[in-house]
C-alpha cells in the first residue's frame, strides 16, 4: 500500500491533490487542521493536513465500494453544476459535505487503518478505541510512552471487568484515577523543614518563587521568616530579594562563604523557617555545584527544592537534575505553567527520580501564582483543554 501525506488550504484542494497522484482509489486514513505561522509569527494560516493510501496493484482489479460516504462525496460534486447555487456557497456547503463524509469514512476503517498505517502508535493496536483516544490525549501532553502504556493496561483490566461497554467519560475518569493514584506515590505539598533552599538554572524564577513561598508562610500562617541569599553575581537579584524583605517586613541576610552562612543560621535560631536564595549558573556544569557546596551546609534540617521551568525541554530538566546527584533534591518545584500548554514532563520526572513536587507556579504576580502541589493540580492541567478549569 501507498500512503503519502498531502498539504492543502482546504478540502477538496486536498481531495483534487490525492485524485491528481493516488488516482480515484486512494482511502483517507486520516486528516487534520493545522496552523502554519507567516510572516514572524504573525499572519498564521490554516491549512489541511490529509494522509491517503492506495493499493500499489496495477493489474489487479478493484471493484468501487459503495459507502454512504462516498455516496455524500458525490452528491456534494454535483453541487458544482447546480446552476441555482451561487459559486462561494456551494464551495463551502461541498467543502463541509466533504469534512462530514470523510469523519464517517474514517470511523469506518478506523480499525483497518490502525493495521496498516504507519502513522498511529502500533503499540496502542490492542486497546478499544476509546482508550487509545485517552492514550493518545496522555502522549500529546508528552508523557512517556511507557508510563502511558502502565495507563492503558489498567484501563484495559477496567473495561473487562466493567461488564458492559463504557463510555468516554467512564474511560476518562478510570484514566485520571489511575494517574492520580501512580502520583500519589510522591510526597507533594507542604513544607516539613526549618530551613528551606531553592536552587535552580537560570531564568526559572527561583528568586519570584522563593517570595511567594515565603509571602504564604507570613500572611497565611502568621511564621516568623528570614531571607539569605547566596546569589552575589547579580546585583539586580540582592536588590530584588531585599525588596520582598522590606515589604514582609523581614531580616535579609548575604553571604559570601560557609561561614557567613554558619554565622547567618546561629543569627536566626529563633525564627520558624530560613528561606534561601541561590544564583542561577549553568549547573550542567560541575564547577557551580562544588561552589554551592561551598556557600550552603546540606547537613542542616534542611529541604532543597530544584525550580524548574515547564518551558525547558525535557532532556535539558533531567540533564540539570542529573548534575545535582551529589546534593540531595527533596521535591520539584515546576514554574512558568501559564507559558505552556503541555505538562506531561513535570510528571515524567517525578516518575523517573521518584521525587515529588511542593508547588507549581502560574504567573509573576507576589504572594499570587503559586499552587501547593497535588496529585489533582497534574491531572487538571493534563486534561484542562477539556474543560477543566486550570488551577488558579
């Protein structure tokens, strides 16, 4: 079988497109709208992406299946030479004629497709359709295959021991359950320690995070707090952090070296929690980490938190996680939610370190945007483009 992929401004473009080259037997296996960007991004256009396949067998006869869509197809043709249909209308009512047909058509050969094409997961062949779509809704979040895969077998136990056929909703509600349950492993959430320590690459927000963190614990729970940051690189983030102090009305210290650190913690022995800022380097690199080690005792009843951003790619989160394997991460903090539109990676990293997420961030706005992290913040944002609110 032939199967190539076409690129048109609309249907029945895409339709005079597969007939010129696949000839009058080509079978839509699948299609889709996609925005293609113009000019620096502005000026997006909408084009149809459609993939069709024929059978290569020159000298083998075919005989024309008849299928109520096909049917449609040519009744939508004849609207061409219907004189009492102005030109404009009667493309758009064949173009939606058209788009109706070949959703009916692809519901019809769903499963022959799934075993012939290329393009659909193979590894999603044995689950009914309505758990592949779930799978697939959990892969275009990008998360890992195999963690969808652990998804689709407990869905699949599910199904057989429902008795009766379920519904989408039944299969999206098991599937969340079933995410809900795997994170549940993970320790999220509230902080336990007296001193609490943010590290993190550059441009991750740690210095915002670190005042909303500590704005929560003054106005919320009435804590007595204290600042110390280590970042001396960046005049610009001193000043930042010590802006937050003044306006919580709270001590801020700097320090240079271990003992300033030392000397800073004996300082603030009486105060409930020391929150602890860290310049932002290129922690890929090993030098920067024997540098924090050398600022920051680790000994300390201390909790340290990895900020990273949900923009980064997801290689580039693990590469920053792997270059602190010498310093004990307790849990994720995942920020810039609000500047992307799949999740899937936070969670991919939680399942590959075993390590839990505090909170998530949402925005710039001090002691605003920041959510203590659940289990059920994960699942709304995966699934919020169906019509989940996102957390706020």
């Amino acid at each position: 079988m032939k199967i190539k992929k076409f690129l048109a401004p609309n249907m029945p473009e895409a339709m005079k497109q597969i007939r010129l080259e696949l000839g009058d037997q080509a079978v839509i296996l699948n299609s889709k709208v996609i925005q293609r960007k113009g000019f620096l991004g502005f000026m997006k256009k909408r084009n149809i992406e459609v993939i069709a396949a024929v059978d290569p067998e020159p000298g083998k006869p075919r005989q024309r299946e008849i299928t109520p869509a096909k049917i449609e197809y040519e009744k939508a043709k004849e609207i061409r030479t219907d004189s009492r249909v102005e030109p404009a209308e009667a493309n758009k009512k064949q173009a939606a004629r058209e788009t109706e047909s070949l959703h009916r058509e692809l519901a019809e050969l769903k499963r022959a497709v799934l075993e012939i094409s290329g393009f659909s997961s193979a590894a999603f062949q044995k689950y009914p359709l309505k758990i592949q779509k779930f799978l697939s809704r959990c892969t275009e979040q990008e998360l890992d295959k195999a963690f969808v895969l652990s998804i689709g077998e407990c869905l699949l136990e599910q199904w057989k021991a429902h008795g009766k056929e379920p519904s989408e909703g039944d299969v999206l509600d098991w599937g969340k359950a079933v995410i809900r349950k795997k994170l549940s492993r993970f320790a999220c959430g509230e902080i336990q320690s007296k001193y609490v320590n943010l590290i993190g690459p550059t441009g991750v927000g740690k210095t915002t995070t670190l005042a909303k963190m500590a704005a929560g614990a003054v106005l919320d729970k009435k804590e007595k707090i204290a600042f110390i940051t280590t970042d001396t690189y960046r005049i610009a983030a001193v000043e930042q952090l010590k802006t937050y102090a003044n306006l919580l009305n709270v001590p801020f210290e700097v320090i240079y070296k271990l003992s300033d650190f030392h000397k800073a913690i004996e300082k603030f022995a009486g105060f409930d929690r020391i929150y602890i800022d860290t310049a932002g380097r290129n922690y890929r690199e090993i030098q920067y980490i024997r540098e924090l080690k050398g600022l920051i005792d680790f000994n300390e009843n201390m909790e340290t938190f990895l900020a990273l951003s949900m923009t980064m790619k997801e290689k580039d989160m693990a590469a920053v996680m792997e270059s602190f394997q010498g310093i004990r991460i307790d849990r994720f903090i995942f920020t810039k939610l609000d500047e992307t539109g799949t999740y899937g990676a936070g969670v991919n990293l939680m399942e590959k370190y075993g390590t839990g997420c505090a909170y998530v961030t949402n925005g710039q706005d001090v002691p605003d945007d920041i959510i203590e992290a659940s289990p059920d913040t994960f699942i709304q944002y995966l699934f919020g483009e169906n019509g989940n609110e996102r957390p706020s």
